[in-house]
C-alpha cells in the first residue's frame, strides 16, 4: 500500500492576480512580454517563467550592461502580498552588477516598506513590470552605484540572524595581515563592542578578525560553516552550478528548467542537499595555502581562549569591489559548535587546525550578528547637514539645568560635542519630571550629577563636566578655553557675570542667554553674543526689549519683559516651594531643540542678535523673528 501525497496547495487570492496580470501584459504586448512554465513548491511559492525583449532598451554605454535580444527569466511570487514578486535570474552573467542579489536575483524595490504597494500590482506605474525596466535601462547605462549600492561587498544582502547581539565598530585594528586578534567588550545583554585590546574589570572575550581576500558577491552564506568556508575559498566562482548551493529540492517542482530557480528561491537549507553539494576536493591548491584553512584555524584557535560553553564569533573584513573601507560581517558559533572547536585545538598536531568531518558537523547552523559599522571612514551623521552639526566637536558650558538647560544639554551631546561643561545647585525632585530631562530614579540626586549620568549614556566619547555654582574667575576660564556658553538660569547673577566677561578681548567662546515664558512655556527667546564684541549680554537684552515693545506684531513676546500676572505661575507644593512657570516636557524639548538650533547658526555665521520663537500651538504670530543687534548712537 503506498502513501497518498498530498494535493498540490491551491494558488492563492494573490497569486491568481499577479498571474492574470503578468498574462494580460503579455497579450497586450506580443513581440515584448511572453509567459511559460509555471509551478509551486513545498511552500506555496508559485514560479513562472517569462520572456521579455530587449530592443526598445537603450543602446549600452562602454561600461554598461549588454542584454540579450530576449531574456528568460522566473517570477517568483510567494502565497501574500507582503512583498513584491522576486525576479531570479538562471545564469552568471550579472554576478558582481550593483543591485544583483546572491548572483541570481534582482534588487527592484530598495526600501520594500516605503516603494511596494501591492495595489499596483505586476502591471500598475510602480508596479513589478515597471520596476524591472527602469532596472534594466539604468543597468544598460550604468548609472547604479556601486560604492552607495546596499551590502553590495557581500552580495547585496544583510546577514543578520534575529535574537543575536549587535557588534559595535568603530575602528578596526591596523594590520597587514589576513587576520588580528581583538576582543570583544560585553556592554549588555545585546551589544558587544570591538576593541583592539582588554578592558580592565569588563567581560571580555577574545575574536579574530579575519581580512578576506575578495569581494563576495554571492554573499558569505546564510546557514552553515561549510557554505561560509566554501565562500572564503570560491568569493568568485564560475557558472551558477559552481555557486548555488543547494537547500532542500523542492518534490513540487516538475519542470527541469525551473528546478533551479525552486532551488534558490527557497531559503529552507537542508543539510543532506547541502552536503552532497560540497564535496571536500573542491580545490587543487594545498589546504595550508588556502583562506579557508587561515580562516577556520582562527576560528579554533580564538574559541580555545575562550571558556567553553560560550559562543565563539568572528569579524570578516570584506574588501569592496570599488576599493575604501572594508564591509564587515559578524559570524557567531554556537557553544556546541565552538566546544568541538576547541577540542580540536587541543588535540593539534600542526600549526594549522584541518576540517575533521567526524569531529566537526559543517552543516552545523551558524548565526550573524548585526553590525553597527561606526568608523568615521564608512559612516556619514544623519545631522551633518543640520545646523547643529556645527556642534559636533565642540566644548559646550551649559549653565543651568532646568527646563530648558536639561533639554539643551542633550541636543548638545547629541550633536556630537567632544565636551560639555554643566552647572546648577539644585536637585531633582519628584515634580521636575513632568518637564525637565530627569528620570524617576534621579528623584533626590543633584541635577548636575543626573544630567552628567545621562549624557555619558548618549556619547561615549563626550566628557563632561559638572559643577555647582561657578565664580567669575571659573566663568573667565571657560570663556577663554569653550566655543560656547549656554545660560539657561534666567538668574541676574549669572547675568552681571556674563556681562563682565562679555566684552574681554581674550575671549573665545560664543555667548547665549535663552528663556521661556511662565503662562505655556510655548514662547523662547535666544540672545548670541560672539567674541570680539563690544555689547554685553544686558545691552543686546535691553535692546531686544525695546525692539519687540516698538514693533507691534511682536506684542505677544512683550511678556518677556513684564512682570507676571495673576496665574502666570503658580504653587506647585503648597509651603515647600516657589511660584514656577507652567510648562510641559513636550513644550520645553520643543523649544530647547529649536533654540539649540538657531544658536548653532550663529557658529557658522557670527552675527549678533537674538531669535524670538513660538511653537505651532501657541498661537503666536510671527512664529520666528530674527533681530539683529544695533548698537546704541554714541
């Protein structure tokens, strides 16, 4: 009696419509579009073969890529519309072409979140159809670009398995070798950072980094240390028998010529397929002579250092195809796997640690870890077009750390400020949360002691400095050795002692004063002072004050000048503390980050005079005034 297989699973809604629409393309356009073949595989992923002629593509440029007259290529469209249908390819011709994944499929849609919409379909404007011409028109001129192209060192494809830890980068040992011993520094549960030597008292484990010798563009290997091996040894293989590696054959697949594409279309590796894939004399040179060898001894040698029953990982430097930094991938063993390793070291006989088939399974999951690549050679700031990127680099005083003050601190950390200067006697209390950069667990610790803490877990790299109450004197210092002083204290004292240092020839650093109203904390004012000038902070308020009560579309911002009227502030403990402004957290980071901002204009450009701003709800008109300052006649 034999077992009945079980029925072909139906084509799904999908599925049926991205088939009618490829069809109806191809009767629309006879001589262009042609339809073949058809199956699905064990995963209700469907595969259609299709032809499309070339003659209306433009002629190639000398660099560009040559179509044939007419292209066979598979459409694969699996059971959802959650992604655009795959187009594969069945050959080698366009391993290494920007925009070729794996060797065999094209990259149509960059950011599938932002750019697939199924409505459009096979057939629609941004539809599948659409998409594979513009593809093919840019390759035949060769305008993609390989240096900008994504993972394009590796295939065009991310190598990251979820639930790993992140690997931070951001400088690679310097090194003429084919590999270097570094060390990897646990910071938590999720991130490991890369650094070229131990760090007293942190958890420490020792990682190869290993230079490979090529550009991968059929990608490292997703699954197996075998594949990931072969990789090392064949970056660059010929004929697509050569480099697909097959996962598990699809039973569904009938057609001989569509075999292929069920092959690499499904990403469920099996290991015996695998393995009877790669036999071991895949190479004549000796295994000693070979990056493979180099490779998996690292491997072994690294994990011997390390404890057993931890996971062994490797850094693999991958050259780019058009030169500059290196792509870095991060490979993680599990503790079984590094375990063999490291019985293999111990039981060596050479220098070099050879594949042991028996004692070593290659078919064995590997894993990769997500790489946060932060050299300063590979990565561009988000911000570095933003007026705060005049920031970056800097030494900053901030002085006051309340409601704006906390804010501001911040952005200035952010903006990559290579040290930061805070001052203020207070403390945190219960109630500040609801406005100011303070968390619960700060809730009787000295502001500047709780802002320092939080500053440091932004930037590692920024030092910062806190202080209580500064002299003269201490203020006089920073003036001369910052490029910027902040104060946001709204205090007359601190106000005298700008104004002494103000007009000081000596001094280097920027001055601004920034406030906020008490009825909303919707209105802020910024005043900057550069060096060399002959006002003090009092003379540019005063002036500013004179200029707002003389314009009366600025009536609104009067009430900077005013005392305040009844339920401008209020009690917030009744017998425990002073009248305070009103204010939320939501308005005082909006204002601190946009007064950040137009103080940091003023670095790039030194003008004196001061911002007036309003958020969008405040209802205040105008939203922004600029006001220069004029120096009174003589």
């Amino acid at each position: 009696m034999t077992r009945k297989r079980p029925s072909r699973p139906a084509l799904t809604k999908w599925q049926r419509r991205a088939l009618a629409e490829l069809r109806a393309q191809a009767k629309h356009q006879p001589g262009t579009l042609s339809v073949g073949a058809q199956d699905r595989d064990d995963d209700g992923n469907l595969y259609v073969c299709f032809s499309l002629a070339t003659g209306d593509l433009p002629a190639p440029t000398l660099d560009g890529l040559t179509f044939k007259s007419v292209e066979q290529l598979v459409l694969l469209v699996e059971p959802t519309d959650d992604r655009p249908p795959t187009v594969l390819l069945g050959h080698s011709r366009f391993i290494g072409i920007p925009h070729v994944l794996s060797g065999f499929y094209l990259c149509l849609y960059l950011d599938e979140s932002r750019e697939w919409d199924p409505e459009a379909g096979i057939d629609g404007k941004n539809g599948v159809l659409n998409r594979l011409w513009d593809w093919m028109e840019k390759a035949t001129q060769n305008t993609f670009n390989p240096d900008t192209a994504l993972f394009h060192a590796v295939g065009g494809v991310p190598h990251i398995t979820p639930g790993t830890p992140s690997i931070v980068v951001r400088q690679l040992p310097a090194t003429h070798l084919r590999v270097v011993s570094a060390y990897l520094h646990r910071r938590t549960a999720n991130r490991y950072d890369l650094q070229r030597s131990a760090a007293p008292g942190a958890e420490t484990a020792y990682v190869p980094v290993f230079f490979a010798d090529s550009d991968m563009p059929l990608g490292a290997g997703q699954q197996y240390l075998g594949e990931l091996l072969t990789r090392i040894r064949h970056p660059r293989p010929h004929g697509l028998r050569a480099y697909v590696i097959p996962p598990r054959q699809t039973r569904r697949v009938k057609e001989a010529h569509l075999t292929e594409h069920a092959i690499t279309g499904n990403r469920a590796y099996g290991c015996r397929e695998w393995l009877a894939a790669n036999p071991p004399a895949l190479d004549p040179r000796p295994y000693e002579t070979t990056p493979d060898a180099a490779l998996f001894t690292a491997l072994a040698a690294s994990a011997s250092r390390n404890p057993d029953g931890t996971p062994q990982r490797l850094i693999l430097a991958v050259p780019h195809p058009v030169g500059g930094p290196h792509h870095l991938l991060a490979l993680q063993l599990a503790p079984a796997l590094a375990d063999d390793l490291r019985a293999l070291v111990r039981d060596k006989t050479s220098t070099l640690i050879p594949y042991e088939p028996d004692r070593i399974n290659m078919a064995v999951p590997i894993e990769w870890c997500f790489v946060s690549d932060e050299r300063a050679a590979v990565t561009i700031r988000r911000d570095a077009d933003r007026p705060v990127a005049a920031l970056h680099g800097k030494t900053v005083a901030v002085l006051g750390c309340g409601g704006l003050g906390s804010w501001i601190a911040e952005f200035v950390a952010r903006a990559g400020a290579k040290r930061i200067i805070i001052s203020d006697h207070g403390r945190v209390t219960g109630g500040l949360l609801v406005r100011q950069n303070y968390i619960e667990n700060d809730n009787g610790t000295a502001k500047v002691l709780a802002l320092h803490d939080r500053l440091k877990s932004i930037s590692d790299t920024v030092h910062v400095e806190s202080h209580g109450r500064l002299t003269t004197s201490q203020l006089t210092q920073i003036a001369v050795a910052a490029d910027l002083i902040i104060d946001a204290t709204i205090s007359l004292k601190v106000s005298k002692q700008l104004d002494t240092i103000a007009t000081q020839p000596q001094r280097k650093a920027f001055i601004a004063q920034v406030a906020t109203d008490a009825r909303s904390s919707t209105l802020g004012y910024a005043t900057i002072n550069p060096p060399n000038s002959d006002a003090t902070m009092t003379d540019m308020d005063h002036h500013l004050r004179d200029e707002v009560r003389a314009d009366g579309s600025l009536e609104r911002y009067r009430y900077f000048w005013e005392e305040p009227g009844p339920g401008d502030e209020f009690v917030p403990t009744r017998g425990c503390s002073a009248p305070t402004f009103h204010g939320s957290a939501a308005d005082l980071a909006a204002l601190g980050g946009g007064l950040t901002t137009m103080i940091a204009k003023h670095l790039m450009i030194p003008d004196r005079g001061s911002h007036l701003i309003a958020l969008p709800h405040a209802d205040v008109t105008p939203g922004h005034m600029y006001v220069p300052y004029a120096p009174p006649p003589n």
